[in-house]
C-alpha cells in the first residue's frame, strides 16, 4: 500500500528547477544543479520527464526521483562540499 495519498498533476523543467504540482496544490521545486545527472542535462532532455506513481523518471538522463525522497529534501545524486553545482571546483576570489 502506498503511503502517498496525492497525486501528481504535471512535473515541468523551469528556470533551473523542476516543479511538480500536486493535485493538492502542493509544489515541489527541485534545483537542478544540486543534482549531478539533471544538471548536465539540456532543456530539452530535462523537459523529458516521465511520471510514475513513486516518482520522476528522466530516460535520456537515467535519472529517477521518488517522491518520498523528494518530499524529505533528497534530491538524489547531490554535489560533494567540495565542488560547486554540476561537479565543478567553486569559484575563488582573490
């Protein structure tokens, strides 16, 4: 049995997020950049998303999301501290 008892009415790619709506109103807004699979992706690849009853399936990225995940702040495969956004080494100033 499912825990969720909302559903998903659409999942877009826009300005660097992607924002699932809830049937509930409830939006979810995931950054991009914190993930390492999503952030290299195109518009197009990441408008390219797939729903599921227990998540978001990006199938030009391999990339899947479930929402319980979603939903307790787990974006997937994140950034280490060491690097900033997309895999790169932060920017320093001098």
């Amino acid at each position: 049995m499912s825990i969720l008892v909302d559903t998903v009415r659409s999942a877009v790619f826009q300005h660097g997020f992607i924002v699932v709506s809830m049937k509930s109103a409830i939006e979810i807004r995931v950054p991009v950049a914190g993930n390492l699979r999503l952030c290299d992706g195109t518009p197009q690849q990441l408008s390219h998303i797939e729903v599921s009853p227990f998540g978001l399936h990006w199938p030009d990225l391999d990339e899947d999301l479930s929402f319980r995940g979603l939903l307790s702040g787990d974006y997937g495969q994140t950034r280490s501290r060491e690097t900033d956004g997309c895999g790169m080494p932060p920017a320093t100033s001098h």
